[in-house]
C-alpha cells in the first residue's frame, strides 16, 4: 500500500495491485479517513434511526440481522480525491493527499437495505434526503465533530445501498467501518460512510462538516479555508471515468503487442458504453473489448491490444457512458482547490525496448 498518512490512515495500493480483478482483496481496498479510526464494541453498539419517521428506533447489531432480510451487493467505493495527483501536476494543491490511481476499490458487501430500515421506521413523505452520522470523530472542524453525509431520499431507497456488516464474505474490518457502514453504490465515497451510530429523515441535506463545506468543487480562485458551508458544488454522484492499471506507469517494455487494460466506472444510473486507447497522443484510437456492466455502481473491467515501437511512449484512455458523455481530455479544464473529481483522459508512460537490446 502507499500510505499518504498514518493519523490519520490514508492509503492506497499501486494502480497494478487493482489490474484485472473485478473484486479487490481486503487488504489491498483502499483506505481514506479524516480522524482516528474507533474501536466500537459489537455488543454495545446501536443503530438510532430519527428525524421525519413514524416509529423511531433503536437497534442492536443482533436485532438488525433479526428483524430485516439480508442482502449482498458488489459495489466499487471511490473516493472524491482519487487520481489528484494528476491534478497537482497541473498546480499545486497545499493540504491535500496526493491520490494515485488507487483510491478505487470494488468488494461485495453484505448486510441489510437501508430502504428496508426506512420502510419499518414509517419514512414520511416530507422527507427528501437521509443523513448519515459516524462514530469517527475529526479535528478537522472547528470545533472538532463526527463524520458525516447525506443521500436523496430516492437514492436511499434503491435496492442496492446497504447498511453492511460484511466484506468479500468476512466481518467488516475495523479500518473498513466495522460494525456497521452505508454503502451508496455510484456516489463518492464520502457518502458510504463507516463507524455508523445514526441514520436521520430530513428535509434538506445535513449540515455536516463532511456535507456542507468539505466535499465541494470550488472555484478556481476560492481560498479553500476561507469557504464556508454551501460554497461550490456539493459532490454526490460519480463522475464517469477510467483508468489504466497495467502497464504501470514508467514501466519498461519489449516492442511488439502488449497488453493493456484498467476499469471505467459510470457513476449513479449510467453504464459505460466505450472506451477507447491511444498510444499516439489520441491522434488516433483503438476500441478496447469492455466487460459488460454488472450492477449499479460497478466498474467495468477492459482490455486491449497496442503495437508499441521503441522509444518512449504515452498510453491514454478516455470512457464513454450511456449519456454519451465523453471524459474531459485535460486536467487543466477541471482543477480546483481541493483536487476533486479529476476525471481526465488517464496516461502512463512507458519505455519501449527494441527485442535485442541489451542490459543497459
């Protein structure tokens, strides 16, 4: 793993340690949080569902699994800083990971819908979005306070958001949210949001630190620490996107066909439809061969074949969802003070070796 901090814990692994694998092994899923991760004990944990219900409740872990059906979903998480580095190489981003490749992660998750949590609790008709609070607490507030975020109430109830207790067929780990977390297949990972103590019916999106000022794209020119709540853009839905995840970047290769493939991921409601490959600068494309999409919220896998010759070589993608939307060929279109959401055309570099070179 690359660990960008370790108080607190930020991590994600290389972008080939992601290649070819619809699921991503449990200690390779990336990991992103805003203060100390806590140790909550099972037993003594509960669940408080508030706010815009008919019959408020409290539950156990235990009566959880007792009273609602369980149900699995495999969803890629991505956080809203993946591929940032990116984005710094165009200008300097002060107080923010540098994000690789690898803040992306697909698992199966296991648990209950929240949509059945919101129906036994007698969800009003006012109510037009659900917050989410966590056990976690940041020092990043002032002052400091839990982590936190909210959905649509019409993204809350699709069948694929879980309340999950379960990861790839294992209790949730501890860094990954144990004993409970939301899952919102298609939305930034800020809004699956772990250590889960209190889900709340609302009529307007919490007023979380998390919600209202920190996941915002702001305008170019904003002082980020200067912006307060409701400034910019509040980030929900994923942006489309792709990414390379073999070869590596700066890799040394043989001339000749080389392989080459990475994920896409549409975001809320769409399907990546295509994507294409260039070893020339996109001055001309090649077709990859895509997976076709498997649930809401998943990545698409995809593979290629390129003739690369000697010398030094750029490798790019671009992804094409069900919209029609086409990616942003620039980094430079989409920078902002935070380094959200770049979801630019990817490039790796690569070193081409003629096949009788020597040792160098």
């Amino acid at each position: 793993m690359v660990v960008h901090e370790w108080e607190p814990f930020n991590a994600e692994p290389p972008r080939t340690g992601l290649a070819g694998l619809l699921r991503t092994p449990l200690d390779t899923f990336y990991s992103r949080n805003h203060g100390p991760i806590p140790d909550l004990d099972p037993a003594a944990w509960r669940l408080t569902v508030d706010g815009l219900v008919e019959r408020p409740m409290d539950l156990s872990l235990e009566q959880l699994r007792d009273r609602f059906p369980e149900e699995e979903v495999t969803a890629t998480l991505q956080c809203a800083g993946n591929r940032r580095a990116g984005l710094m190489a165009v200008r300097d981003i002060p107080g923010e990971a540098p994000w690789g490749s690898g803040a992306t992660s697909t698992a199966t998750f296991g648990g209950i819908r929240l949509a059945d949590v919101l129906a036994a609790a007698g969800l009003r008709a006012q109510a037009t979005h659900i917050a989410f609070d966590g056990a976690d607490v940041s020092p990043l507030p002032d002052p400091p306070q839990h982590f936190g975020g909210s959905v649509t109430v019409g993204k809350a109830q699709r069948p694929e958001v879980l309340l999950a207790w379960t990861m790839n067929g294992r209790p949730l780990p501890r860094v990954h949210g144990a004993p409970l977390r939301v899952v919102v297949p298609g939305w930034i990972g800020a809004r699956s949001v772990k250590w889960l103590t209190r889900v709340t019916a609302r009529t307007t999106p919490s007023d979380n630190y998390f919600q209202a000022t920190a996941y915002r794209i702001l305008p170019a020119g904003t002082d980020p620490h200067r912006a307060g709540p409701g400034a910019g853009i509040s980030l929900g839905p994923i942006a489309l996107n792709c990414d390379i995840l073999s070869p590596d970047d700066g890799a040394r290769l043989p001339a000749g066909p080389t392989a080459v493939s990475g994920y896409a991921l549409a975001g809320d409601g769409r399907t990546v439809t295509r994507v294409d490959v260039s070893a020339d600068g996109g001055r001309s494309w090649a077709e990859a061969v895509l997976d076709p999409p498997r649930g809401p919220g998943l990545w698409q896998l995809w593979r290629s074949v390129l003739h690369l010759a000697p010398g030094g070589t750029g490798i790019t993608a671009r992804a094409w969802d069900s919209t029609a939307a086409l990616m942003p060929a620039s980094p430079a279109d989409l920078w902002n003070p935070k380094g959200y959401a770049n979801n630019s055309w990817p490039t790796v570099h690569v070193t081409v070796e003629s096949q009788d070179a020597g040792p160098s």
